[in-house]
C-alpha cells in the first residue's frame, strides 16, 4: 500500500507516540503495536482535529481510555492487550470497536511483523463472516480483489453506517 499520511503529519504522530511514552513511563514504545487512524492518518486533520492512538501490547494489563494534551493536540490514547483485539475481532467484545479501526485507513508504528500480521487476522475475524455471508448471497464462484473489497465495505456499512464518508474521503 501507498504511504497515505504526510510527512508533516507522521512527525506528530511520532512526537505524539513520545509523549505517550513519557507520561506512562514506557520502558520500550517501540516494542509495542501503534494503531494510529483518523484525520491526521489521511490528511485531513484541521486545527480542531485531534489524534487517534491505540497501543497494543500485552503489557497493557490496565487498560486505558485517555486524553493527554501535546502541543494542543488532545491524544485520545487507548491502551489495549492482543488478547483484547482478538476478543474484539472474534466475538466483538467491544462492539468490534478496536478491530473496526484496522478496517479503516491505519497506519502501524513500531512493533514488529508478526504483531502487525496477527492484529490485520484478528481484524478479518471481525469481518469475514460479514463479507463471507454477502459473498454467498452471490451468483459468482470467485471474487476479484475489487470484489471482495465491495463485499468488505458493505459489510462495515452494515455495523458503522458512518463508515462511507469516512471511507470515501479516504478513496477519493
């Protein structure tokens, strides 16, 4: 995939992701998965916007919903274990609000491949069997990779219907 956020942009997020680790005393921040997603990942942020951070790592025990202020940048940071995403993704414990975000133009920081790989899984669990069941309501025995891209779009429509603005913004 095309690098989709800026320059410019990536930079706050970096100087973001420091703060973060900072203020709640991170030994190693780049050992942990950062979900970054919203505005500043597709460029649209304003001077209103602020920034979507979710650190994934199975040191997050505690989980976290905060805001913390940086440079008047409110970073709404969201601390969560793997465990979490996989619960979220499999049986939508959170309403599938985590593994939705992976859905949604993202960009990852630090972590590593594997973390990466199995958060986009636990993400395809939440939605496969949305797009799975719309691709059987099909006449068609296979699917083109735009195909199953319309079968996932609609099938994200189908639990945020909020979803094709944000999408589409991202598209266009």
């Amino acid at each position: 995939m095309d690098k989709i956020i800026s320059d410019k942009n990536l930079l706050v997020v970096e100087q973001a992701i420091e703060k973060l680790s900072t203020t709640f005393e991170l030994s190693n921040p780049k050992e942990i998965l950062w979900l970054v997603f919203g505005s500043y990942v597709i460029n649209m942020n304003t001077d209103k916007s602020d920034l979507d951070i979710i650190g994934i790592h199975d040191s997050f025990l505690d989980k976290k919903r905060c805001v913390v202020m940086h440079n008047d940048l409110p970073i709404h940071f969201t601390s969560i274990t793997m465990n979490d995403l996989k619960d979220d993704g499999e049986l939508r414990l959170y309403g599938a609000y985590f593994s939705g975000k992976i859905i949604n133009p993202h960009i990852f920081l630090y972590g590593n491949e594997k973390l990466r790989n199995e958060a986009i899984y636990h993400a395809g669990k939440f939605i496969g069997s949305m797009a799975g069941y719309l691709g059987k309501l099909s006449i068609y025995d296979s699917f083109s990779a735009s195909q199953i891209t319309a079968l996932v779009f609609i099938a994200y429509l189908s639990t945020d219907p909020s979803f094709d603005s944000y999408f589409l913004n991202y598209f266009i």
